[in-house]
C-alpha cells in the first residue's frame, strides 16, 4: 500500500513530502537494518532538496525505501521527515544510518531515530544474543590469563602461548 505524507505552509503551499509506495516498504522491512539518508542539492525545477532513504538488498543492490521534496535542510525539517518515515514504516527502526554528515540531519536522527536505545535495553538485547547464538561472553583478561602470570618473563609469555 503506497503512503504519501505531506506539509504545507500557512499560505497552503506544499513544504514537505514524503512518499512510499507497497514495494518501498515491503523492501524496508526485509532490508531496513541499515538506512542511507541524503538529500540532493537543489538540483529540480523547483531548486528544493529532494531526500531519498535507500538501503542495499541481499544482492548488493540498491533499493529505495521512501523520498519526497522539502522546503529546507534544517533540523526541524529532518526531523519532521524521519517522524513521518518512522510512522509509514510501522516504527520499524534502522541498527544504523549512514548520512553525509549534515549537521542538522545527525541532530535529526538522534532525535528521531535512537532517542528510545536506553542502556538497560542494550544489555537486555545483548544477553538475547548471547542466548541465541550460544556464545560466550569472557573477558579479554580472562582469555589471557591463561597465558600470562604476574612473575613471567616476556620470553615465558611467549612460550606459553605458542603452545
């Protein structure tokens, strides 16, 4: 199902617009772990940004997951665009963003994008993973232990790690 978002001015003229198609999102879903975000340079008949958010498909192609105009490459404006991406793909959000590092967007994304990733959550997501994949979590010092003694020499170290 296609979605169209959009934003007018007070005299009713089009500001903003952000437009998906069924396709758009259904490839977001499948391919969304990781969004390009990039704005054109008022390079269209109209001399206003047009920002596109793609990401790559399992075949190493891209793919197109929304665009649409806007007024402006503010703050305010990207985060207007990412609220309305955020809601046209069912909050479904990226592990991570890729931009040409426009200030203003970064300022966006933070905002919009990773507000919620508290660290409790991490680490309830990091343990999930653990679990999922039987891995084991063991620190660098207690891997190395087993090589290393406070009283060994450099050349004792060596020894016991070849082995």
């Amino acid at each position: 199902m296609m979605v169209s978002r959009y934003k007018v001015d007070e005299d009713d003229r089009l500001q903003h617009l952000l437009w998906a198609d069924g396709q758009c999102r259904m490839d977001y879903e499948c391919f969304g772990d990781v969004l390009s975000f990039d704005a054109t340079y008022k390079v269209n008949k109209y001399e206003k940004p047009l920002v596109v958010f793609t990401g790559v498909n399992n075949h190493a192609q891209t793919v197109v997951f929304a665009c649409g105009p806007v007024g402006d490459e503010t703050e305010e404006t990207y985060t207007w665009l990412l609220e309305q991406f955020d809601d046209c793909m069912n909050r479904k959000k990226p592990y991570s963003v890729v931009t040409d590092g426009d200030r203003a967007m970064e300022q966006a994304i933070a905002k919009c994008m990773f507000r919620d990733y508290l660290i409790d959550e991490f680490e309830k997501k990091w343990a999930e993973i653990i679990e999922e994949y039987g891995l084991q979590e063991i620190s660098l010092n207690a891997s190395v232990k087993r090589y290393v003694d406070s009283s060994n020499t450099l050349a004792e170290f060596f020894e016991q790690f070849q082995r």
